[in-house]
C-alpha cells in the first residue's frame, strides 16, 4: 500500500467516524471515472446516503475533503441521526432526488 492510502487503517467509516461492522464497502472520494484512486472504508448505509446526495461531478469537486461533504444539510442531517446507531446498523436509503 502507498503512503497516504486510507485502506491501512479500516477501523472507523470515513464518514460517520463510527466504528465499522463486520460489512465494509469501499468508497472513491474522487469517483474513478473522474480520475480517483485513494479509497476509504465506509458502512453500506453511510455509501449509499454519499451516492444518493451527491452526483460524481459533485463528489469529484468535494474529492477527499470530508468537512466539505459534512456542510451539506442532508449528509449533516444523516450524521446526526446514525451517530448512535450500531456499526451494523442498516435501513433503506432514499433515491437520489
């Protein structure tokens, strides 16, 4: 692994700052088709709430700068509500709108 890689270390979601379950799902804060290649470790909810708010021309401007996404009203609002919820704790995500 290269200096810098987030996979090292997948103890807590990039996200939510949670510790994770025994499901891990691997994201690209820069989405590959716009060129991403780091990756951290997130829940399956916390994935889906990123790809269902954000398109990945939003994610690539945002890239890798969690507090950027946490400004958004609806990520903040899912960090407060999953924030004492189990590591494995899942429920259905909304569509993107």
């Amino acid at each position: 692994m290269k200096p810098g890689d987030r996979r090292a270390d997948p103890a807590r979601c990039w996200l939510c700052n949670r510790d994770l379950g025994h499901r891990i799902e691997w994201h690209h804060p820069v989405p590959k088709s716009k060129g991403g290649r780091e990756t951290v470790a997130l829940h399956p909810i916390c994935h889906r709430t990123l790809h269902a708010t954000f398109s990945n021309t939003e994610l690539q401007r945002m890239g890798a700068e969690r507090a950027l996404l946490c400004l958004n009203p609806a990520i903040a609002g899912f960090l407060k509500w999953i924030e004492n919820k189990p590591p494995d704790f899942h429920a259905r995500t909304s569509p993107r709108r």
